[in-house]
C-alpha cells in the first residue's frame, strides 16, 4: 500500500460518533515592557514544571519543549508562544477546568519571574509598531531556522506569522467522510464571521505594514500573504467529489520546507513526499507503522490551511483570546457543527457561497469595514454573527448556554 493511501486511512479512522472539543490557546509570555521571555528560560521552567507532575517531556533537537500530561499538552511555538492543547472533551466546563488548573500552576510562576500570559492575535509591540519582528529571536529548532528562511521568499509576512502572532484553536470531530465534508464546507463559509468575532487586537485602528486601508484581521492577513501553497482555505474541498482522498493527494502534494524523521529535521525546501519517496530520500519498505504514521502526521502538519484535517477537523481562524471568549467560542462551535439542523440551516442559507473566492470576498470586506463589512445575501458581519449565536443557543443547554451568551458583548452581537 502507498503512503498517499496511508494517508487517506488515516483520515478515515478518525470517524467516530463522540462529539469531542479539543481548545488550543497561545499565549505570548512577555514582561511589563511587553518583551517575550527567553528561549531557555522558558526552556527550563517547562522540564521544571513537567518533572513535578510527573509528565512526559518532549525535546526538540535536544532542547525541553514540552510536556504532555493525560489532560492536555504544552508547547512552544517559534519564538516562545506558549501553547496549551487540551484533549478533546464534549463537557466545556471540563474544558475551563483543566484550563484554570493549567494557569494556577503556571501564572505564579511566570509573576515570581516578572512575566505573564497575554492572549493577543499579534504580539502587542508588532502591532503597534514598536517593534520589528526581525528584533525577534526564534527558538533554536532547526525547523524554524528552515521555515524562516522558506517563508522570506515565499510571501510578506513570515516573520509576523512566526515570530509575532498566536491564534485559539479548536477541534471537532467527524462520523464519516460525507460528515467531514459538510462540516469544512459550512466552516469556511461561516469562517469570515467566525475571523471577525474572534478578533483581538490590542490597537482597534492598527493595521498591518504594507496593507492600509485594513484595519481588522490582522492576523489573518499575515497567514493569506505568506505562502500560498499551504495557507487560506482547504484546496480542492469545493470540488463535488472532495474526500479523504482528495485530502490524502493535498497532504501528498504540499510543499514540506523540512522533514522530522526518526529524530532528525532536515531541510527539504519545496519538495513534498510524493519528491521525498520518488527521489528515495523515504523508501516505503524500510517504514514500521509507528514511524508511517509519524511521516503522515509530519506531513499533514506542514500545511497551514484555515482548517486543518487530521483525525478531526482543526479549526484555526481565531486570534488568540481570554478563556470566557475561548470557552464562548467552543460553544458557539458546539452549537453548530454537532446539530444537524443547524448544518441543514446554514447549507441552505449558505447553497450559493460556492468557490473559496466567495469566500475570500468576505474576509476582503471584513478587513476593511469589521462587522459593518456586507458579506452573504447583503447582510452584515454583525448580523450573520448575531444569526450563527441565535442557531447555536437554541441546540445548547445549561452551561453550554452560559458560555455562549456571557461572551456576546465580545462578539458585538447582542
């Protein structure tokens, strides 16, 4: 069997019937002059605080970088955005939980220190102004030394996306490939509301170096101008007869910059794996289905799509946000992609946003003219914002509801 069908097996068996939501937060760690902390200070505290709770250290190219702990993990991003994944649970308020334990055990630390956590879509210095990405040191990880050098040729804003930016992330899960399929396509339809309510900026009128003229989306605009093999929506998922397999010639396909392979990283520039096994740098016979599916995952990791297709559908359009939002969020997300007639709804609502520049159009707008931009049907932002939030409350119950209607003043939506 060939890794591209590899590829698509590995999709294919992340089918299940759980409702899972898996939240990614990143933070910047800086001080009160808004400076990020040191690689290896960092570093340190994570071997530190990993080997107190007894959780397993992961280390890159030699260095601590994370740790992973039966609720969640924790890892650094290029330079020092410090990133909590917490597995995917259907209960959001076992989602605050281990959140909130996270920071108590975290937060006193960082303080003792002269540090802290702060959830921005850009690091607040860059935003405005103040200081030039460049200025910023990456992590001694030969992956990054790699993609910064990639990414200075293949768009404008690499060093903002690596140095200067952090998002919320979160995951949803899938029953099948029909089901994977309806839930990325109403997604990026619904994604320029999503980019819109999920903003966070430290500067409202901001606006990125070489684009005047939009002051919203930030982030976002960093991400659709840095290489566009791998960034903005998921390529051919228009496409009628979109799958796994169509998933596995895209993930076979994207250009990998390197390659993480037993150990050792490597410098691949725009080679993909389809290059890779052709050329006999990877050779099908000599992969155990442990290192396969490593490869695979490396693979899939190295495409920076709005949405990301693992074993679940991850979903990465959102700055970097205070807990009560990302919890809000995670509710609002419930609400909507675990409903059946809210996907029906919006399937209908949405039937003629039918190519990803449609899309696009949107987000365009978006970062001109925020809530007020005119998307679908020629309503608002803020209306369709107000309109998914309405969907959403009606399938959600108790607390799952708290969460979605304490954040609406957020979201400009009430």
């Amino acid at each position: 069997m060939s890794i591209k069908n590899d590829i698509a097996d590995y999709i294919r068996n992340g089918e299940t019937s759980s409702q899972g939501l898996g939240l990614e937060i990143e933070h910047f760690v800086i001080n009160e002059e808004g400076n990020q902390i040191d690689f290896h200070e960092i570093s340190y505290l994570i071997k530190h605080i990993g080997d107190i709770l007894g959780a397993e250290i992961i280390y890159m190219d030699g260095y601590p970088v994370g740790y992973q702990t039966p609720e969640y993990s924790v890892t650094l991003e290029p330079a020092c955005q410090f990133e909590i994944s917490i597995n995917p649970y259907s209960d959001i308020s076992t989602i605050e939980k281990i959140y909130v334990e996270f920071t108590g055990l975290w937060a006193p630390l960082l303080k003792a220190r002269g540090y802290a956590f702060e959830t921005k879509g850009n690091l607040p210095l860059v935003e405005k102004g103040v200081l030039d990405p460049d200025d910023i040191t990456l992590s001694p990880k030969k992956r990054y030394k790699y993609m910064d050098a990639y990414f200075r040729q293949s768009g404008h804003y690499g060093k903002y996306m690596m140095r200067a930016s952090a998002s919320t992330q979160v995951s949803i899960d899938f029953r099948s490939e029909e089901d994977l399929v309806r839930k990325l396509s109403i997604l990026q339809k619904i994604s320029p509301v999503l980019m819109i309510a999920m903003e966070n900026k430290t500067c409202p009128g901001s606006m990125l170096k070489g684009n005047p003229g939009r002051p919203h989306l930030f982030r976002i605009q960093e991400w659709d101008d840095l290489d566009n093999d791998r960034t903005g929506f998921y390529p051919r998922s228009f496409e009628p007869d979109f799958g796994y397999d169509k998933v596995a010639d895209v993930v076979y396909h994207t250009p990998l910059i390197l390659l993480t392979d037993d150990g050792e990283t490597t410098d691949v520039g725009s080679k993909n794996a389809k290059d890779l096994f052709e050329c006999g740098m990877l050779t099908e016979a000599e992969l155990d289905q442990a290192r396969r599916n490593k490869l695979i995952e490396h693979f899939i990791s190295m495409g920076f799509f709005h949405f990301r297709i693992k074993k679940y559908i991850e979903i990465r359009v959102a700055d970097s946000v205070p807990l009560d939002r990302a919890l809000g969020y995670v509710a609002l997300l419930k609400g909507i992609v675990y409903s059946d007639e809210n996907l029906a709804i919006l399937e209908k609502e949405l039937s003629d946003i039918d190519t990803p520049a449609k899309i696009q159009q949107a987000v365009d707008e978006i970062e001109i003219y925020g809530y007020d931009a005119k998307i679908y049907g020629g309503r608002t932002a803020a209306e369709w914002a107000s309109h998914l939030a309405e969907l959403a409350l009606n399938k959600l119950n108790g607390k799952d509801k708290e969460y979605l209607e304490s954040v609406r003043a957020f979201w400009g939506i009430n």
